[in-house]
C-alpha cells in the first residue's frame, strides 16, 4: 500500500476547461484560480468516527493542486432535513454557506451530504435572494471523486492496492449526482487493484440515516442481502463514497464475521490504508 | 366501507412478514423478474426518456384542467348513452353501485381487477347487500378465496407461491377430480378459466375499472394479461365502470403516449396482451354488449390534494414499478402496509386518503434510495413527497417524542460549532477509548436500534476537524 500522487495536475489548460464543465460555477468564471480554494466539507460522520477519510480527501485534493481548507464546521442538516424539521435545516444550511463563503469550490467525501447541499439546499428557501445563494452555493459543490475527474480532470493516481475490490454505489451519490463511473475510473489506475462487481451494486444497503435505527429490523433484512452480495463476488475488500453506508454495511459484517474489509474508497485512492479497516481493530488490518 | 387500516402497526405488520418463509419465497421472485423486464424493455425503446417526460406533462396539463376534462367526459359517456355518477367518498361510491345492482334484480356481480373498488370496500358492500361478488382477474380470484387483499397494485396475489393457489384450488373446487394435476401453473390457470366461465355466463352485473378515461370520447380503457375484462364487460346486461377522478385524459392520442410507458414499466411488455375500450351500451349494430352503462368516479379524498405538495401523486398510473424496484416492499411486501395501496406510491398516497395519522410510518419507512423515482414513468418525485409527510408530521408533533428529542439535542449542538466541538471531541476520544480493543460495539445503551442488528464501528479517536487544525499549527512551527 504506497503512497499515492494524483498525475494529471490542473496546468493552465485545464483550469480552462474547468470552468466549460456543466456544474462550474458562474461566480468564478471570471476570475480562475491557479489553485482553487477548496473548502473540504470533512462530514459529520467522517469528523467524528473517520478522520483518516479527511486526510484521506485532503491529500487528493493537494496533488490535485488545490489549496484544502476546512473551515470550523457540524453538519450539513440532512438529518434535520429528513425528518421533517425544515427550520433546523434551513439554519444548517445558512451556517455552512456562511462557514464556506471564501472558497472556490466545497468538497465532500460523500454523496449524501453533497446531495443534501446541491440539491436540496436550494430548495428550502423561497425567499429570492436566500435561494440564489443557495443556488450558487451548490453550484460549486462537489462530491470528492466527481470534483477529482469531472472538474479538475483528474485521470489517474499513483496510489497501489495489491487485490481485488467490490465497489457498492450509494444512492444519493449514484441517483441524485450521477456518480457511478468515476470511481471505477480511477480505481482502474490503482496499481495490483482488481475490481469486481459485486451483483446489485446499485442497491440499498438499508442506511437511510435514522431509518436503520427507526426500522431496524427491515434495515437488517436489507443490509443482510447487500453483504450476501459482497461476499458472492469473493473480494475481501468493499469500498463505497459514503460513510454512513459502510458503517452499516461494515457493522453488519462483523456482526456476521465475515472475512472481508470496508473502507472509503478514497482511503485506497490516495494510497492511505495504513488505519485499520471500519470497524476492524487494530492487529486484523490486511 | 373502506376497508380497515393495518397501517398504525406497520411495525408488527413487517416484523411478521419478515418472518413469512411462504412469503419470503414469493418475494424472491419480484425482487428479479419485474426489474429484469422492464429494463430490457426500456433498453429496447430509445426515445423512453422522452416519453416519459412526454407523460409526465401530459397528466401535469390534466390535473391543472380536471374539471373541465370530467366534464367533457361525462358529456361525451352521456352521449354514447350511458351515465356518469360522481361518488364524494367511499360510502357515496358503494351506495350508489349498490344501488345500480339492486335496480336490475341482480344476484351475482363479476368484477375486473380495480383498486379503486379495494379502496372502497365495494365487495364487502356488494356481499351485505346479498348479491355475490366474483372476482374474475386470475391473482384476485385467488385472493377472493383466501380472503386476503391484494398484496401489489398489479401483481395482487404476488405474495403466494404455486403451492399454496394449489393447496386453496384443492379445497375449493372440491367438484373436480382430487387426483388431477395441478403443478404447473398453467394447469392452475385452465382450472380458473374453468370454474370463471360458467360465473361469467350467470353474472347479472360486469363491474371493471378503468386505466384510463377519455374525454373527447367518453370512453374507458382497461389493459389486462388475461381477457377476464372482455368477458366482465361485454357479457352480463349492466357494465359499471368505477374509476377514480384522476384517471381521465384527453384524447385517445394521449392515452397511447401513456400505453407506451405504461406496460414498459409494468411488466416489461411493449403492450400488455388485451387493451379494451368502451362506450356506452351496445348499440343496435354491436353485435353483443352490455345494455346499460354507467361510470362511478370516485374522489375519495383526491380533489384535496389538487394544489398541494401532493398533486403530483395524482399523475400516477398504477403501473407498480416503484414498488417492484423498491427494497422495502421487496422485504416486507404488500401486506405490511396495511391498507390497499403498498410500496412507494402508498407511502405518499395513503396518508392523503386515510390520513397521516393513521399511515404516518409509511413515508417514515422509506431509506430515500431513490430507486422508484428513477424508474417513475410519470416522474413523481416520491421521496420528497414522502418527505413532505415527515414535515407535516412534525409540524403538527406527531413525530415519536424519543425522535423529536435526539433531533433537539443534535440540532443543539450542529447549531453551536464551538460546544459541538468541544463535546464531539470528547465523546469521540472516550468511544474509542472504550472500543479500543475491538474496534466496534456490539452493543450501546442508546443506539439499541442499530446494535440490535449490527455493531456500530468505533471511532478512531480525536476528531478530524481537531486533528487537521493541531496538524496545521505544528506546520506552521
Ligand atoms: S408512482 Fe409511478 S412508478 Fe409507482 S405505480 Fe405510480 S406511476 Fe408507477
């Protein structure tokens, strides 16, 4: 597990290009950086029981040629958003676009949250001007992998896995962002890496935020057909975008003692393999 | 009439259907085939896209101008002779079904596959008022005789494997040969068509319902695999059509833009095997027909929901592809939903029609993969409609006390980046303290919900945001 350099770097040419992709920012066109100021929304599950998945996304970030910030922070309000509570969202949502307001771009390592704050941000405010910055806002918002290849045109990294993968896509990366190829993308340049495709990888794995505690038990007759899955297609190691996602799918196969380890999959992209896998402890890292 | 709710103990309903191995089996089978053919059907038409933007426009346009549509409609039924009657609720619908039966002297009613009339409790009505309901679609003649509801809006016996329609053949049709057998499915049908034929042949009343309703016409179109839909209408002397009042399009060039996306994603096929129009009673040069023609329109709660963040719903045309996509039906099925209407589409729709009081869980039990959005043929965007139900819930408090609680304190804190910091940090550091030797739990006085099934990974210690900010002091040195 080597260490990891992003090769295509934004040279003068691809910072033009940058601003030409579908979701570029308007606010910025005028005026591209050298190196983009990119604000790493970490997550709030990524603060508090994944840090390396930060540093993980950070150093990505910097080979990619970015400046990484990461502005004092909680959570993007999905929780709230979800549950019904759109005043506690909205005040969420004000915090972190108030939180990010000097970056170029926001990052995050998940397509859950990334989905809460470029699709649904805009639609908590009616009030014009509130709803234009939300807006703006996500129109400079990314999820991590995505921002690597789509905006930055990242085509490869120098990280090494020795083994074969399974990749899960979760659902709001895949069906509110359209993050399905990126990963696979850049996972192939992964030297010794092999990904196989494990079947229904476009699946559910039972998360839904609070669902999987509320409904435990239909999360659990979910979760159980994702990790048969995962088995089936025989690689001893799952990676996924999400946090959230891979606790639970990582939970459930310690629960069942499976042999197979979990991790974010920018951990293997940026080479960074060294902390025991989610829910692993410390000696059964392999 | 309507039939009674299940849906306050949707918990129950789902933990014992999770322990259904029958129904576990019968699962199996939606969880691959429906997906499999409607993918390959949508893969064969290029222009699906499109079309279904096309219809999703097109029931948008009708919703803005019902009124004037079941106008026209009922102008146009009238014209080709037959009678519209417009049923506020579901008492209103039955009576006035009831009544039609009554006036003809009937004694036995055969019936097409109808939601609406589910939704209504029709039969049940029908039965108290000593006429004879025969259910004649193959999945709910099954279920009539199990006494059970349809488990799935298209599918509705989808929850019984071949084993148990035989083991409820055998008992019932105890006037054929005991040895005969029945262990294909196509054996199971012959037999059905059978025993149907000769009900067919004595109903005094054919009831169906209606996929779509046309108003320049005044004609109403069902699309059935099986013919029983023909017979249900075309033989006894009375056809009675009972729709509810969202189903009414246009123009007959509209309903084939719907026909298109329809049996797509439905069951995969380019069209399903019989599409039956109808107008008015038989006309002196018909050569068979019913006499007398009447349609039911059913509101039922509908009209409400123009002009509210749940008009989209209205768009829907039943096709069932949101539950057949969707990974909570696919574990639990139908049943567990406790009302007529399961899946996605009867996470939104049942708390409109009987309350959310009552079908509160519903939109509650959904992870908002999303899944049964993607495949909508009509583009309704169900989880945020879902969504829509959670706020209304809250906002009126009849979100769980122990739910609204947490959500506080975490709001509490997401709100105060300083104390959320502060208190992250330590809670984090002592949870890995605490999981150092395992690496997880397995289980958390407060997260029971979720360590009942699975351990809850450990922290690796500090916080990120704590880590970054020590890291970048130390480079600064
Ligand atoms: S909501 Fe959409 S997918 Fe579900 S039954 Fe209705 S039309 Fe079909």
């Amino acid at each position: 597990m080597a260490d990891a350099t992003i090769v295509a770097l934004p040279s003068n040419e691809t910072q033009a290009n940058l601003h030409t992709t579908r979701k570029a920012p308007e606010i910025t066109l005028t005026a591209a950086p050298a190196r983009p100021r990119v604000g790493l929304f970490a997550t709030c599950l990524v603060d508090l029981f994944r840090p390396s998945v930060g540093f993980a996304a950070a150093k990505l970030l910097d080979e990619a040629g970015c400046e990484v910030l990461v502005p004092p922070q909680t959570c993007c309000g999905q929780p709230a958003f979800n549950s019904g509570d759109r005043v506690t969202a909205r005040d969420l949502a004000l915090q972190v676009m108030d939180a990010f307001s000097g970056c170029d771009y926001i990052v995050a390592p998940s397509g859950s949250c990334t989905g809460q704050m470029v699709k649904h941000f805009p639609e908590l405010f009616d009030e014009p001007k509130l709803a234009m910055r939300a807006r703006a806002f996500a129109a400079k918002t990314f999820e991590l992998v995505s921002f690597l290849t789509d905006v930055l045109k990242v085509t490869s990294v120098e990280a090494t896995y020795e083994g074969r993968v399974t990749y899960h896509d979760s659902c709001s990366g895949l069906r509110e962002l359209g993050i399905q190829s990126q990963p696979r993308a850049l996972l192939a340049t992964v030297k010794g890496l092999e990904l196989v495709e494990m079947n229904e990888s476009d699946v559910c794995c039972g998360f839904g935020g609070t669902f999987a505690a509320k409904y435990g038990e239909i999360s659990d007759t979910i979760v159980t057909k994702k990790t048969a899955n995962v088995s089936e297609s025989g690689a001893p190691l799952l990676l996924a975008g999400d946090l959230g996602c891979l606790m639970n799918m990582a939970g459930k196969i310690t629960r069942q003692g499976k042999e197979i380890d979990v991790r974010h999959v920018a951990e293997v992209l940026a080479g960074m393999c060294d902390e025991p896998p989610i829910g692993a402890r410390k000696e059964t890292r392999r | 009439m309507t039939l009674h709710p299940t849906t306050p103990d949707f918990k129950d309903n789902a933990h014992r259907a999770l322990h259904d191995p029958e129904l576990q089996k019968a699962l199996g089978h939606v969880q691959h085939g429906f997906i499999y053919k409607r993918q390959s059907a949508v893969e064969r038409l290029p222009e699906f896209k499109t079309l279904r933007e096309s219809a999703r426009d097109l029931k948008d346009h009708v919703l803005k101008n019902l009124d004037l549509y079941l106008e026209t409609y009922e102008r146009n039924v009238a014209a080709a002779g037959g009678q519209v009657h417009f049923a506020r609720t579901s008492a209103e619908a039955c009576e006035t079904i009831v009544n039609i039966c009554k006036s003809h002297g009937a004694k036995s009613v055969t019936k097409g596959k109808s939601m609406v009339s589910e939704e209504i409790g029709l039969n049940a009505a029908i039965e108290a008022a000593g006429m004879q309901a025969v259910e004649t679609d193959l999945g709910e003649y099954i279920i009539q005789l199990r006494g059970e509801t349809p488990s799935h809006i298209i599918a509705p016996a989808v929850h019984l494997t071949k084993e148990q329609v035989e083991g409820d053949f055998r008992r019932v049709h105890t006037h054929l040969d005991g040895a005969r057998d029945l262990s294909e499915p196509v054996q199971l049908l012959t037999e059905a068509r059978g025993v149907l034929r000769e009900r067919f042949l004595a109903a005094d009343v054919g009831i169906t319902g209606a996929n779509f309703l046309i108003a320049e016409t005044g004609t109403s179109i069902i699309v059935t695999n099986e013919g029983n839909g023909d017979l249900t209408q075309s033989l006894p002397k009375v056809h009675i059509v009972i729709a509810s009042i969202e189903k009414v399009v246009p123009t007959l060039e509209d309903v084939s833009l719907l026909l298109r996306v329809l049996a797509r994603s439905a069951t995969g096929q380019d069209m399903s095997v019989y599409t039956t129009l109808s107008t008015g009673p038989r006309r002196e040069t018909d050569p068979d027909g019913p006499e007398h023609y009447h349609v039911v329109l059913v509101d039922n709660g509908r009209s409400a929901m123009l002009g509210t963040e749940f008009e989209d719903m209205l768009r829907c045309i039943r096709c069932g592809a949101c539950m057949n996509h969707c990974p909570v039906y696919h574990a639990i099925g139908g049943h567990a939903y406790g009302w007529v209407y399961p899946g996605p589409m009867g996470a939104v729709l049942t708390p409109s029609l009987i309350g959310v009081e009552k079908g509160g869980h519903l939109p509650n039990a959904s992870t908002f993969c999303g899944r049964c959005e993607s495949v909508c043929p009509v583009k309704i965007p169900l989880p945020k409609l879902m969504r829509h139900w959670r706020e209304r819930e809250f906002e009126r408090h009849l979100t769980p006390a122990v739910q609204r609680f947490g959500l506080k304190i975490w709001a509490f804190f997401a709100k105060n980046p300083g104390l959320y910091s502060f208190a992250s940090r330590a809670a984090m550091s002592a949870l890995a303290w605490l999981g150092r030797d395992k690496g997880r739990f397995a289980s958390l006085p407060l997260a029971k919900g979720w360590t009942d099934y699975r351990d809850l990974p450990a922290p690796q210690g500090d916080t990120f945001q704590a880590q970054w900010r020590k890291r970048q002091k130390e480079a600064r040195r």
